[in-house]
C-alpha cells in the first residue's frame, strides 16, 4: 500500500488487526519501505515478523521494534541503518520464507502522537461513522459486525464510549443486532436517514 503522507514521524506505533483465513501457522512480514534516494522502486526495508491467529487479533507494533530487512535491501535505499519515519513510501504484509496462506487485515492505524496536541472540543457524533472517518459505508457495517461477535477492541474507554454512540441507531441506550439490522437497511437505501 503506498502511503500519501510518507511522514510518519509523530506517530509512536501502528497498529492493525488480522486473522488466518485458512489456520495456517506461517511467520508474516509486516514491512515498511522507505523512500528510494533514486526516486525508482523502495527504499530501505524494515520489518517486524507476526504469526496470526485464526481469530482476529490486534497488533500495537512501537516503530522502535522495526528492524532492518537482513536478507534484501533495494538499489534505492540510503543505508542510513535508522528508520526514517519522515520519508516513508509503502507499508506491505507478506510470507516469510516463501511461505504461502491466506489472511485478513482490518483497521490499520498509527497511534501515540509524540507531542502533546491542543485540547480540542468535543466530537459530535455522526451515527452511523463507526471508525470516525466521516463516512457511513460497509467499513462501518463490518465494524458493528465484529463488535457483535465480539472480536472488535477499542484502545480506550473514550474511543469505545464514541462507538457506542454511533451505532446505537434506534437510540434505545444498547447496541445489538437490530442495530446492525437498521445499519444494512440504511446501507441498502431501504431506510432514508439514520438514526431512526
């Protein structure tokens, strides 16, 4: 995946969730590329090795816990030896060792801003915009999906408390399948507005 914004620097850590589709027990490569000095192809390669589960896991990886790529590195890259989080190009997920298999990844995010933000006012909420992207769409209904079977995570109580606001969409204090339900009518266009 190429990456708009390449810099990274105030960022602490990412994280994502992912799941084994087939229970294979393969090590996974989460690398991230640098910019080429070149401008063709990758730069320097940085990984951090993962085995996934079967059912979905979330994965906090503190970019300090990258470590240089040891068995290829691109013509493009600038043997600096450091993770320059400022001039970043890509991120990718692959098999080690030629391994082979199939898994997912949902919800990837960079978390931990380095320097203490402003206060800003608080959000209202968009029912409906689970993930706060300011977008209702399938990302959402596949959000409430797992959090009714129970495999979504939240990284804080304020972050859960939002959700739960934005998908109680029959506003009855609880977040269930009717919910979920309303979520795909409105999605369908069977239902104009949200909430109801």
């Amino acid at each position: 995946m190429t990456l708009a914004d390449g810099d990274w620097s105030q960022w602490l850590k990412i994280s994502f969730d992912i799941k084994s589709v087939d229970n294979s027990t393969n090590e996974i490569r989460f690398m991230i590329a640098e910019k080429s000095i070149t401008g063709i192809g990758d730069g320097e390669h940085w990984v951090y090795s993962i085995t996934p589960d079967s059912s979905w896991k979330t994965i906090e990886i503190p970019f300090s816990s990258f470590r240089r790529r040891l068995d290829y590195q691109p013509p493009g890259q600038d043997m600096s030896g450091t993770l320059d989080l400022d001039n970043l190009d890509s991120i990718h997920f692959m098999y080690a060792n030629s391994k082979s298999g199939k898994f997912v990844v949902d919800n990837i995010k960079l978390i931990g801003i380095t320097s203490e933000p402003s206060p800003s006012p608080t959000p209202s909420i968009k029912y409906g915009d689970l993930n706060n992207d300011s977008a209702v769409n399938s990302t959402d209904l596949s959000m409430l999906k797992r959090y009714l079977l129970r495999s979504l995570r939240f990284d804080s109580p304020e972050q859960e408390e939002r959700f739960m606001k934005a998908a109680d969409l029959n506003r009855d204090g609880k977040v269930d399948s009717t919910d979920y339900t309303i979520f795909r009518r409105y999605l369908l266009r069977a239902i104009k507005e949200i909430p109801i």
